[in-house]
C-alpha cells in the first residue's frame, strides 16, 4: 500500500493495474449496493479503501459475517481513481478471499480505545494506528529494532532437546525472582514478541541480545548472543529459505566489496582462502534437502560418527558439518521437514503429521548458523501441540490470539549473528567474534 499511496501522485500512476493486497480489516461499511473494505497492510498508515459489488467473487463471505474487523484478506483488484475526498485512489475488487477470520471479541474494534487498556493489549496493538506509526518512526531512525530481553516466563520450553539441556528453572536463565514483586526471565528468542509485530505491520525483524544457558563448552556457544530474526507475514516455508538465502548473499556480497582490506588480512593470516569461499557462496544455488534425505544420505556416509544416526534424532554438530563440508562441498545447504518430536511447539504441522516446516540453514565449519520455521497459524493445531507437550494454554494466551484475530501464513528464522561473524571472517572460535563473550565460567569483565 505504501508504494501505491506513497508516491508523488499518491497513486493515481497506478491507475489501471491490477493487484493483490495482503492485510488486515479495519472497517467494513455496506452501503446499499457497494461494500467499502479499509484493509491495512502495515506498510503506512493509510488503508486500501476497497469498493466491493456483489459481483465480485467472494462477495458471499463479506455477507455471511465470514470477513469482519480484524480478519486477514487477500484482494485482487484493479487500481481507480476514488470520488471521495479522502483518497485518490481506491481499489475495485475482483476477488476477496478470507485469510483468516477474526473472532467477534476482537477487543481493537474502530472506536477509540485508550492507551491504557492497550498497554493489555500488547499483543494487538501494533495494529492501530499509533503503534504502527511508532513502529515505523523507530525503522527510519535506527533500521534496528529489538523486541524484549526481559519476559515472564519460558518462551520455548519445547525447543529442540538439544537446545533445553542445563538451564535454570523453565529453560531459562532466571533473572530474578523478584522483578518488582514478579518472576522475569532473559528471553531466548525474539520470535514469538516479533510474531505479534508480523501479524500487524508484514515483514518485519528484531534484532537483539538473547540468552541461553548453554552449559556446552563449545566453539559456536554462547550464553550471550546477539540474534536477526526476521518474521514474514503471508509467507510459506519456501518463502522464508529463499529470504535466509538472499541475506547470506547479501551480506557476504557486501562484506567481499567493502571490507577488502580486512577480507585480504583474514584471508592471510585467519583462513587461507576464505575470499573464495565466500565468493562462491554468495553466488551459488544453496543446496535443499528435506531431514529424511539428510538422515539417508548420512547413514549411507562411509564415516562413523560419535552420535549415531537414525530418524527422530537430532542432527549433531559433527552431521551438520559432513554435510555441508563432505556431501556437499562447502555449499550451504538447507535442511527441511524434521520430526515434529525435535522441534518446537509453534512449528507448522506438515501433511504427514510426522514433521514439521522447519528449515535449518548449514554453513562449513560453523554448522547451524540459521533456524527458521513456517509456524502453525491454525489455532486448533497450535493449541493441540501445547497439550500434547503439556505446556499451558493460559501462559500462551496472547500468542494464541494472534490466531483467534485474523491469523496469517507466516514464517521466520533466527540468524546468530556472532555465528555468521564467524563465518565471514574464519575466526575459530565464537567466543572471538564477541567483544565480551559470556560462556560458563567467563563474565569477569
Ligand atoms: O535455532 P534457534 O534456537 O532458533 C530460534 O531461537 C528461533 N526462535 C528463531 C526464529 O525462528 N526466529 O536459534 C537460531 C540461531 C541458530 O541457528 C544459531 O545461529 C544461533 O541462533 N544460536 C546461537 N549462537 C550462539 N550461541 C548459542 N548458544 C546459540 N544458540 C543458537
Ligand atoms: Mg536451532
């Protein structure tokens, strides 16, 4: 919607095209032969004011009560100029397809709501028009935006084992027990805050220090670390591998092009050769494999690994590694669809009920350097995977709502930043790529 309003002729340049807008209802008002549709994308404040006859198809869902405030929609129409004074474009609507529909409690209704039953609200808020205007003030000012360090309670207590072993109470390293009269922890991702910001303003990332209490004496741990997570909004699994892909490239690209001095030192003195490895990543195809192709071609490795492999294990450091390295010759490669058993509770469910839309993205030598997942914007689903996980539904009753309220295909990933740091300068040890690592038994400074 910003690029149509937002040029000089406030869209009237754009008459005559046809397009989809993806978004969320504002208003809806029946007139007696047109139906005006205010759809928000969150790109801008203004709204897509769509004009609706009872020709176009989908016009039986706007009657039947399917399509009201708050729900998502999906319009194709056709740019016009508009002959109201608000706006000089409007859309006319060929097709209107319900994403997902808004539960009738939606408590953001269009009158005024104060900021302080808002501040309740958190969760929703960034669909009005204050909270996204702040938001994309913040954007222009700093291009940096991080959600929360500091939560109420374990975020992904049903994060992959591997991710759950030593750690305080909840999964988390806690803060304190009395953070003015409550428990508060440091949270370990972004993602779920973030996922409240997607389901109002598209794409959107966070960028900010997360914490785990890693107790492995590794060279890619920290119990500090900084991480991207970006979180797209009507956006599949496919989607969210092709973005993780362009921002490697991109910031390899850049790096190779403005950092040549640095890159000549590294290349010297850290990894020999790390220039062309990156050139050639940041030109390739990346390799995709779904996790039982991994576990095939792992079992046929003529190798023996010190964990053993078999389907349902979580793939190892040592895994990771042969098959970026060996199998595939230094080419980062994208595993998808793990058992659902490994991975958290917020991952989409596949077809086959076995496994999940899970993507992880393994580079040489780092290993896992991003996790991603389309997540499960079904409500049922979700709400039968933190049963299933005895995780209480009541600890997630905000981010359940962002599926009661027009709930949207969407998916994200995390990218350790201190890992890629790693990666694009061949420095050995994640502890290196941190002005002030944090590992067990190292926080003097
Ligand atoms: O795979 P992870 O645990 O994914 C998440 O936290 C998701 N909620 C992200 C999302 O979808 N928004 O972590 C993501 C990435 C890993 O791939 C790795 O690069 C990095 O964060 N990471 C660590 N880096 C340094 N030290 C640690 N202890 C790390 N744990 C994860
Ligand atoms: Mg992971």
């Amino acid at each position: 919607i910003a690029d149509i309003k937002g040029g000089p002729d406030e869209g009237l340049d754009w008459v005559g095209q046809t397009l989809v807008v993806m978004g969320w209802v504002r208003t809806l008002r029946a007139q007696s032969s047109v139906t005006f549709v205010e759809v928000n994308d969150g790109s801008c404040l203004s709204n897509m004011q769509c004009v609706m006859t009872s020709d176009a198809e989908g016009y039986d869902q706007v009657e039947s009560g399917l399509i009201t405030t708050g729900a998502s929609v999906r319009i194709q129409g056709t740019v016009v100029a508009s002959h109201g004074s608000k706006q000089k474009v409007e859309l006319k609507v060929n097709k209107i397809v319900s994403v997902g529909k808004s539960d009738p409690s939606f408590p953001i209704q269009k009158k005024r709501v104060s900021r302080e039953f808002l501040r309740t609200k958190a969760h929703l808020r960034p669909r009005t028009n204050t909270f996204g205007a702040v938001a994309r003030i913040v954007k222009e000012q700093g291009e940096q935006f991080c959600v929360t360090t500091l939560v109420p309670s374990s975020r992904e207590a049903a994060e992959s084992p591997v991710d759950a072993i030593p750690k305080t109470k909840d999964g988390l390293i806690d803060w304190s027990q009395d953070f003015f009269g409550k428990p508060a922890f440091l949270t370990v991702s972004g993602q779920l805050n973030a996922e409240t910001y997607a389901t109002a303003l598209s794409d959107v990332y966070t960028f900010g220090p997360t914490f785990r209490a890693e107790n492995s004496n590794t060279s890619r741990h920290l119990a500090e670390f900084w991480m991207i997570e970006p979180e797209l909004a009507f956006a599949d699994l496919n989607d969210d591998m092709a973005c993780a892909t362009a921002y490697l490239q991109y910031v390899v690209r850049h790096i190779l092009d403005n950092c040549k001095e640095d890159m000549d030192f590294f290349n010297t003195w850290i990894e020999n050769g790390i220039i062309d490895r990156l050139s050639a990543v940041a030109e390739r195809d990346f390799v995709q494999l779904t996790y039982t192709d991994a576990v095939e071609l792992l079992l046929k490795a003529n190798k023996t690994f010190e964990f053993p492999v078999k389907w349902g294990c979580d793939l190892q450091s040592e895994h990771e590694r042969y098959l970026t390295e060996e199998a595939f010759g230094g080419c980062p490669v994208i595993v998808r669809d793990y058992p659902k058993e490994i991975k958290a509770f917020y991952m989409r469910q596949n077809d086959d009920g076995k496994t999940v839309a899970a993507m992880d993205m393994l580079v040489p030598r780092v290993g896992e350097l991003i996790g991603g997942s389309q997540r499960e914007e079904r409500l049922e689903y979700l709400e039968g995977r933190l049963d299933d996980l005895k995780l209480s539904r009541d600890s997630y009753w905000w981010y359940l709502d962002l599926r009661r309220y027009g709930s949207v295909p969407h998916a994200g990933f995390g990218l350790g930043f201190e890992r890629l740091v790693q990666f694009a300068t061949g420095v050995e040890n994640i502890r290196d790529a941190i002005p002030f690592p944090r590992t067990p038994g190292s926080a003097e400074f």
